[in-house]
C-alpha cells in the first residue's frame, strides 16, 4: 500500500490514517461489517464501525477477525438518513459507494446501505476526505 508515499492518497498522522473518499472505499471492504453509532458535529461525520477484519485485503490469521474503528468524514454536506427509524444499534453495513459530484471537485456524493431491526437504511451524504483510527 506504501503508506505514506505520495502515490498511495493515504497520509498518516498522530495514528490516523487520512485518505480521498475513492481510495477508502477500495481499501476497506465494509460488507456484513456493523455500524454501532453515528454521530454529526458540524461538518464532521463519525461512525463507529465493528470491523469484519478478516475480510480485509491484508487481514493475516494472527490479527483478531472483528476490529473497532472510527470512521470520520470531513467537510459533510447534504447529510440525509431514509429510513422509519434512525436509531442504529449493531446494523449490518451492506453497500458503501461513491460517485463523482462534477470534474472540477474532489467532493464525491457516498451511499451507505445498512440494515437494522428488518429495516433497509439508506444514508447519503457527500464529503471530500476520510479519516480512520
């Protein structure tokens, strides 16, 4: 992955990794993963993700098969949850993606799918950079 090289988009910083919407989304495979809580402070997007590790691209068997991490998308814009109920309590993440918002902008526009108590969530926001920890 070359951590910290200019051609990987990923800077390390104080223990986070900081990294282009595109680049998260093709590093971290978030499928059956489960989203305990999401939180908005101001222009900031947190999740707390119970990460199925061991469907990781670098996952080896010495590491423990689920890992928490904390997921921060900055500079949030037109956040919206469709969904009948919005509280979130160990949902199963199914679909993460992204689209370009226009050519002249390195926004994407993100779809989160999850699913929770029989209920299909839909979350769409756009953002510009992500941080994990």
């Amino acid at each position: 992955m070359g951590k910290g090289s200019n051609d990987s988009h990923i800077v390390i910083k104080d223990g986070e990794l900081s990294m282009k919407i595109a680049t998260f989304i093709e590093e971290y495979d978030l499928h059956d993963s489960l989203l305990e809580s999401i939180s908005i402070n101001g222009e900031k997007l947190v999740l707390d993700i119970d990460l199925c590790n061991w469907r990781q691209k670098n996952y080896s068997p010495e590491e423990d098969e689920m890992k928490v991490i904390k997921v921060t998308f900055e500079n949030v814009q037109s956040y919206h949850l469709d969904s009948t109920n919005d509280t979130v309590d160990s949902d199963s993440i199914l679909e993460i993606n992204c689209t370009d918002v226009d050519s002249s902008s390195t926004s994407k526009d993100i779809k989160i799918v999850f699913e929770g108590e029989g209920d299909i969530k839909i979350m769409t926001f756009r953002s510009d950079n992500v941080t994990v920890e």
